[in-house]
C-alpha cells in the first residue's frame, strides 16, 4: 500500500530542544515536502525538495532544517524550537500531477 | 506573487443540495491546479486535477471543476451533497515554472446539514 508515514503523530517539546519529524514514503517519488497548518492559514510550504540531496525553500523556512540524503525519507529539523512552531506539519509526496500526504505530525512548543 | 483565494470561510448546505466552493488564483502562466480534502484529524486527499486541455474535470466522490481562464478560477461543485462531504476543501496552485514550488488556498469548511 501505498503510504507517506510521519512520527511522531503527536509532539509536545519545551522551547529550544531540537526535535526532528520523520517522514518516509514507500512510492519512490523523487518530490517530497513540508507544510505547515495554523487555522486560518491553509498549507504553506516550509521545505520541498526534487530529489536526493536537492532541497529548496517554501514560503516560511526560517526556523526549519532538511536533509534528503536517500530516496525515502525527508525528516523535518527543528533545532530550537519555538512557540510560534506550534502548528500542525504535514509531509507530501508526488509527482506533478497530485500529491499525497501523511497524517500529520501535532506539535506544541511550550 | 503567486496566490489562491478561497471567498468562502465556512459553507452550510443541506444534505442532497447542490455544491459549489469557489476559488480564484493569481498566476503569470497557466497553472497546474488542484482541489484537496481534510477529514477532521486526517491528512489532505486529492480530489482532482487540471493541467490542460478539457475545462471541466471529474474527480472522486462525485466532484467536478471547471477551470475558466477568463475569471482566473478553477471552482469545485458537487451536484447532491451526503452528510460525509462535511470536510476542509482546499485549492492549491502548483508552479509549474517552478516546479516543486506550491501554493494552498485558506480553505473552505464545509458543514452538512440533515
């Protein structure tokens, strides 16, 4: 089947404790992304990235580390985090004609 | 700047009427546009697409849209809403000058009325 799986689901971290989300997908799709959704926002790009070792910046990077070193797996860096990070993150992945996302990673930073 | 726009914060039908979510975007070529939706607690589903050619585009679970160059929109209809349509509906406009690059609508939720 085929999936876009993040961890963890649900995060509640301190501010300045670096944290990382996972993402890993099982297609083999060369695009993956990370998106962000605050009520009232919609989705914005933080990072996506084309292929292996290939990453680029959304809309609101700051604050955000990437690295794709392999195919599969696209994990999002928060090195300290901070309220303002407190958002629900969504990883995707796909070609140009539509992507598919994971569950969604909930994190707050108190 | 590239940009979507969703009019509507909040829509109410009632169950077995017709449907429409509008949205309009802002970009120099002809996009690649999409319409997504989020179940409560769930992650976002495609629906459907365009890229070029017919206008009108079918998608799952019954949607339709029709991208109108003219108006620079691309709105998303529903001929008889079911009570399982309740849901966030978002459009999104892919860069297809800078591919990778995507842009997401604020969204629109839908509420169902019995």
């Amino acid at each position: 089947e085929a999936q876009v799986t993040q961890n963890p689901r649900y995060l509640i971290t301190v501010t300045g404790k670096k944290l990382t989300v996972t993402c890993s997908q099982n297609m083999n799709h060369e695009y993956m992304s990370w998106y962000r959704q605050d009520p009232g926002l919609g989705l914005r790009q933080i990072y996506y990235s084309m292929n292996v070792e290939v990453t680029d910046k959304g809309d609101v990077p700051e604050g955000y580390k990437v690295s794709r070193k392999e195919k599969r797996n696209f994990p999002l860096i928060l090195e300290s985090p901070s309220p303002n990070q407190t958002s629900l993150y969504f990883c995707a992945t796909g070609q140009w004609y539509g992507y598919t996302f994971g569950s969604g990673t909930r994190l707050t930073v108190v | 700047a590239q940009s979507v726009t969703q009019p509507d914060i909040h829509i109410t039908v009632s169950e077995g009427a017709s449907l429409e979510l509008r949205c309009n975007y802002s970009y120099g070529a002809t996009p690649y546009l999409f319409w997504y939706v989020q179940s409560p607690g769930q992650g976002l589903q495609l629906l459907l697409k365009y890229f070029s050619g017919d206008t009108l585009v079918q998608g799952i679970k019954g949607f339709e849209a029709e991208f109108k160059r003219s108006q620079s929109s691309f709105n998303l209809r529903k001929p008889s809403v079911h009570w399982s349509d309740a849901a966030e509906y978002f459009c999104a406009v892919d860069h297809n000058t800078n591919a990778g690059k995507s842009t997401f609508g604020d969204g629109t939720t839908l509420t169902v009325k019995p």
